[in-house]
C-alpha cells in the first residue's frame, strides 16, 4: 500500500525558509518520478516541481522557479522541497505525489496523503 506522509510546512515570514520532507512507501522509490503539488483555498491544484527517478531532471512551476528546489534521497525515501524567499501567494497545502500513481484518477492534492500546511505572513 502506498504512503506519502509530508512533514514541515508551518508560519513564516515573507522572504523567509521551510524544507519540506516527504517520506514515501510502497513502491520501489528510485523507479518513479516524485512531485510536489499545493492546492490553496478556491485554487486548483497546481503541479509545484517534479524531479525524475534519479534526480537528473528538474523541473518548476514558472512562479517558483529560482526560489524552490525538490530533490531527493533514494536510499531513505524521502523527497524535499527547499523553498527560500517564500511569498503570501505561496501560502497553501502542499502535497507530495508518485508518478506510481499516474494511472489513478483522483487529484494529487488530498487523495494520498495528509499534506502540509504552508502560511507565509507578517
């Protein structure tokens, strides 16, 4: 069974940091391609960044490019978001996904783990 359990979203300033962890389970982790979604109230769900199976590709949502940067560690499980000079528009809940999922037709955001909630504010 598959379990994506994403961890450290919290308040911050703007302008500020968070890392975002996701620990995934399952599925054989280096196979698949993992990405970060975020969904704010009465937004849809936006695809944020996506790293391919190994970590050679990259790629970014327009209006996180130069500010976020997902990676990944293979041997634990876990996929990262590193987001740096975090805006109000930032502000969501973010959500790790599988492209071991791919086939499945529910949203990224919400249909396979909890997510974590992101606030930047004064």
């Amino acid at each position: 069974q598959v379990q994506l359990v994403e961890s450290g979203g919290g308040l911050v300033q703007p302008g500020g940091s968070l890392r975002l962890s996701c620990a995934a389970s399952g599925f054989t982790f280096s196979s698949y391609a993992m990405a970060w979604y975020r969904q704010a109230p009465g937004k849809e769900c936006e695809l944020v960044a996506h790293i391919t199976n190994l970590g050679g590709t990259t790629n970014y949502a327009d209006s996180v490019k130069g500010r976020f940067t997902i990676s990944r560690h293979n041997v634990k499980n876990t996929v990262y978001l590193q987001m740096n000079s975090l805006k109000p528009e930032d502000t969501a809940v973010y959500y790790c996904n599988t492209q071991y999922l791919s086939d499945s037709y529910r949203t990224p955001c919400g249909s396979w783990g909890q997510g974590t909630q992101v606030t930047v504010s004064s």
